[in-house]
C-alpha cells in the first residue's frame, strides 16, 4: 500500500501538492495523468527517495522493491543484454557470490549459490532478457551491441526493458510509450497486463491507459483526485461535471455541432468497409465526452491553403532507401486533396522511410516523384524539433516566417497552442519537449498547408493537447499521412491503413483490431530471428558454432525449468486441498453464528490467502510451461 497523508511539495516556488490525501492499494494498476507540468514526475521522485516532501506523511508498506524507467542513459561500454539483465538486481548478487565462490574453490558455497539461481530462475535469465528486447523492437544481433553505439531513442527503450527485468513490487513508468511504434506499444500492453506487481503509470495516450489502468489519479489544483476504472471513464465523469456548468453551456453545444458534422461528412461518403463502420462509432462517442474538454486553453486549427492541386503529390514505382539499402519497392502512391491515410507495420519496416521520400528529404533509388503546382506540406518529425533555434522564440520563430506580420496577430495565433503572455517570448530551450512540439506544430499550421505529413506527432504531448490535435485534424481539409503509436488518433483522423511490410506499401482492408491481430500471427509464424533480424545473410562458421553452444546452454536450461513445473504442481494440488477444506468449513450454517465471528473472519482471510497463492502459482506454471515450450522449439 502507498499512502498519502496531507502531503505537501514545493519545487522552488511552485507548491506542486498541498495537503494531498491518496490510498493506493497493493495491485492496483493506476494511471497519473494531468497537464504538463503540475508535477507528475516529480511524484515518482518523491516515491524513489529523490525528492524529500515538505509536510505530510509518505508510507509505502513492507520491504517492497521499486522499479522504475529511467529517462536518460549513459553511452556505457556494456552490452545491451548485460544493460538488461542489470534490472535483476537479485541475479547480479547471486552471480557475483558465485564468482567469488569459484574463485576461492568453495565447492559447498558453489553448491548454495546455484541453487539460489534455480529459485530465482536465473538460468533462463538471458532468455527473459531476450524476450523483453524482442518485444521492445530490438534486432536479435542488438544484444551483442555496445549500449553506447545506440541512438537516444533506443537507449529509452533499454531501459525500459531494465524495470521490466526487475524483480518489482511496484513498478514507476514515466511516459513508457513516448519512443515505442505501435507495435512495440501493444506488446507492453500485453505485458503490463500481466504484471502481479503495483503499476504507477504516467501517460497521455488514452488507448493504452485504457487497456493497462484500473484506477486514474488526477493531479490538478495541487491535489490528487483519485477515480475507479479506466481514463475513459475518468473523462465521461469529468464531462458530466463540466456539462453541468451553465456559464460552458454555449461552447460546449458548438463544439458538439462540429464534431456531429464532422461525422455527417464522414457518413457521406462512408464505404461499408470495416474500418470505416470503425471510425463512424469512435466519431460518434466523441460526441459524448466532448464537454470533458471545453475548458481545455488550445484551439488551434489547421487552415487549409486555398490553392489545391489535384493530385497533390505521387509516387510512381518508387523504390525508397538508402545507397546500399532498398527499404521499399515498387512504390505507388497517389494523394489527393481529402485523403486521409494511416501507416501501419512493424518496427523497421520502412514507414518513416516512405514519409522522408514523399517529403523529398530522401531522394528516390528509381522511379518517379510528382508534386502538383499548389502544394504545400506540412511536416512533422523529431527531427524539427532538433531544428528549431533554441535561443529563439516561439514569436521570433513565427515572425521568421511572415516578417510583415504583427506581434499582436502572432501572439494571438499562438495562444491557440497555449503560449500565453510572456510564454509567447520565452527561449525555446528553456521549454520542455512537449512545449517544443507545440511549436513546431504552430509552425506547420501558420503556413496553411494543403498536405499534413506526421511522423510520431503525438510523443511529449499531453491528454488535452492530443485531444486539440484530433479536432484539428478533424476540421483539416487537405490530405494526411500520419504515423502514430496514438490508436485514439488514428482512429479519429483516418479513413484508410497501408501497411509497410516485407519491403511492400499495399492497402489493409481491416481495422486496428485486425492490424493487432495480424501482427500476432506474424509473430507466430516467425522465429524471433527471422522476426527482428535486420537482414537476411548467410552464417559463418563462428556463428553457427555460437548457435551450436546456445543450443546445448538452452538443452541445461530444461532440467531446472522441469523440476520447476514439478514443484508448481505440487504446491497447486496442496492449496486445491486446502481451498476445499476451507470452503467445506465455510459451507457449515453454525460458522455464522455470533459466537463464531472471530473463527468466520480467520476462516475467510485463510480463504483469501489460499486463492490468491493458488493464483500465483497457476500464473507462474502457465509461464513456466510457456517458457519450456519455447526452449524445447528453440533446440535445433
């Protein structure tokens, strides 16, 4: 259990919580959510012992190990799989005895330690490790790398995959899908969901708190209001709050009216395809928690150039990639004023490729690249923001652009994306990144493009400004291409998929449930290697004498994992046993009698107690039957 009592945290001199109350119970699954800035990472500080409270009390039950994802890391000299396995802090003590041990010949020590490594499974401890990469999208060969040959993006993934390897009680993450595909997000998705541990989730993506939260924690007004159930239903609560004031009343009837004609237009011109059936019913429950944002401060629009050309750019059996390296082949494309196209596929596959070719940033290995007279893209990716001046302004910024324009015309347009006031001239290396997208996103809709291509547009924005960007995607009427981990967004924004797989751009006729359906059959009918391998080579000699040695490590593996299982059944026959007993004790009509109380209430927490270790070790058999099953298939 975490608790707050009338808690209180000051960072300089701004009082982030003031006399806050939370109960967080052992396995709940809560998400923290709340505008940038009010201090949800710092919450998570205070949590690790990094930050010291001002007043109030912070208790945190028992001797329980915390986990968290840190944000940065060091280009180490280590390897990525020790960098993982690392997270194991119990293992890496175990291992370190054990090397000690065998250095001073201690053959009954040896014995000890190598025992305590079956208990906590560290025999097959690089094979989590390597499931935990694979799942994140890291490369089979990624292993053997050094951490420091990665770029930062990757970097976060690892550690990522080092609070995953911990053995945690209660596990922090900080924005944990800020620098994950789609792909990558629904395979944490699975994984969080079958955490036994408690879960503290900081996020912005609405879909994935969704499928991972039991319980929201709003941090506003320096308090911490705590909801049961998932952030969709903190949002239809919060909209049902807001509806019932009179003095929002207006604004929320014309926000709803938009939304309705957005859908009338959508209905229009809707095949009977099944994601267009998809889009209609998310577009339609928009409309009831759309009072949930009225009193959000961005507005912001994208204006559509009045000068279109039709088509507005196309690709003609285009092969797209590098000099040494075709990524994409036979590449068509036409875009034209009103499509509205999402990519799907897997981590590599070539989406970010494709979005650079349509850019022009990436010139063409063959084919052609048409762009009609009157376009003007707009272009979103991580890279603008690594463009933008840091000693500059948002205004200065704008001002670059139209240099006829006035302070208070720019000023105006920019606290549409929330830059209000002084804000407005504030250097853009004093923001925080989600501030930084934010102009980089004004920057896009001051020139009133009639293309918008977006590449991951959504990582560091909050809830609200992810809301403004639907609308305003929504209102857009030029063409889009978006890439997005964001299900929320695309779902809301698009009315066509293309899948980049396999070296090929085609149409996915499905929905976003058929496209994660789709990938677990790819996973199935893919070994790991041929999964996430990054190319297709012959092996050497060394290599297949390396896979030869992996082999006969995974064939030693088995012997343990097997007497595991055993043990497993065992103890699941006993609790069985003892939760019959029980419940035959509890059928007895004399237990509920008055003078049997003490006896009905030791009767029922014994009750509790069994369930809920029979639980644990039917959990840890599945796993463990799953895991033996994988080695016996990964034996050649």
């Amino acid at each position: 259990m975490i608790q707050l009592l009338e808690l209180s945290l000051l960072r300089g001199p701004q009082q982030l919580l003031n006399q806050a109350d939370l109960t967080l119970h052992s396995g709940w699954k809560v998400g923290i959510i709340g505008a940038n800035g009010v201090g949800k990472s710092s919450l998570f500080k205070l949590l690790l012992g990094e930050l010291q409270l001002d007043a109030g009390e912070l208790k945190i039950s028992g001797n329980q190990t915390i986990a968290h994802m840190a944000q940065e890391v060091q280009a180490v000299k280590r390897s990525v799989l020790d960098y993982v396995l690392d997270g194991d802090t119990a293992l890496r003590e175990v291992q370190g005895q054990l090397q000690q041990a065998e250095a001073e010949h201690q053959a009954g020590r040896i014995g000890e330690l190598h025992a305590q490594l079956d208990n906590i499974d560290g025999y097959t401890a690089e094979a989590r490790a390597q499931q935990l990469l694979n799942g994140l999208g890291f490369a089979s060969d990624d292993a053997a790398r050094d951490v420091s040959d990665l770029s930062g993006g990757w970097r976060i993934r690892l550690n990522l995959a080092k609070a995953l390897m911990c053995r945690s009680d209660i596990l922090l993450l900080d924005e944990p899908t800020n620098h994950l595909d789609l792909d990558a997000t629904l395979w944490l998705e699975q994984w969080l969901n079958n955490y036994q541990g408690t879960l503290l989730l900081i996020s912005h993506d609405r879909d994935f708190l969704d499928q991972v939260v039991d319980h929201i924690v709003h941090m506003h007004r320096s308090k911490l209001d705590i909801y049961k159930g998932q952030y969709s239903a903190f949002e239809r609560a919060k909209a049902e709050r807001l509806a019932q004031q009179q003095v929002q009343y207006e604004k929320q009837q014309q926000r709803i009216a938009e939304i309705e004609q957005f859908v009338r237009r959508f209905k229009a011109k809707a095949s009977k395809a099944k994601q267009a059936q998809s889009r209609v019913k998310e577009l339609e429950r928009m409309e009831t928690i759309s009072a949930a944002h009225i009193d959000s401060p961005f507005t912001f629009s994208f204006q559509c150039n009045e000068k279109v050309s039709n088509p507005l750019l196309s690709l003609r059996k285009a092969d797209c990639g590098y000099a040494d390296s075709c990524i994409l082949k036979q590449v068509s494309i036409v875009l034209a004023p009103g499509s509205r196209i999402a990519l799907l596929g897997p981590n590599g596959a070539g989406k970010s490729t494709l979005i650079k070719t349509l850019v022009g940033d990436l010139e063409r290995l063959s084919g052609e690249r048409n762009t009609g007279e009157h376009l003007r893209v707009g272009y979103f990716s991580q890279h603008q923001l690594e463009a933008l001046d840091l000693e500059a302004s948002p205004l200065v910024h704008i001002m670059r652009l139209s240099p006829t324009a006035t302070d208070q015309q720019v000023r105006n347009f920019l606290g549409s994306f929330g830059f209000f006031g002084d804000d407005a001239f504030a250097p853009v290396k004093q923001l925080s990144g989600g501030e930084k997208a934010r102009v980089a996103l004004s920057l896009i809709a001051w020139q009133k493009p009639n293309l918008l291509l977006l590449d991951e547009p959504t990582n560091h924005l909050d809830l609200e400004v992810r809301y403004a960007l639907t609308m305003a995607m929504q209102e857009f009427e030029g063409a889009v291409i978006l890439v997005s981990h964001d299900r929320h967004l695309l779902r809301n924004t698009v009315d066509e998929f293309l899948l980049v797989a396999n070296g090929q751009v085609s149409e996915f006729k499905g929905d976003l449930n058929d496209y994660q359906s789709w990938l677990s059959e790819q996973r199935r009918n893919l070994s790991p290697t041929k999964m996430v391998g990054r190319e297709n080579r012959s092996q050497s000699a060394d290599e297949k004498k390396e896979q030869k040695r992996l082999a006969a490590e995974r064939r030693t593996k088995l012997r343990p994992l097997k007497n595991s299982i055993g043990n497993l059944e065992k103890q699941i026959d006993s609790y069985q046993k003892q939760l019959s007993d029980l419940e035959s004790a509890l059928a007895e009509p004399d237990i509920y009698s008055a003078e049997n109380k003490k006896q009905l209430k030791a009767l029922l927490s014994d009750q509790a107690s069994s369930k809920a270790k029979l639980d644990e070790a039917e959990s840890l058999w599945m796993e463990n039957l799953e895991e033996l099953e994988e080695l016996e298939a990964s034996i050649v």
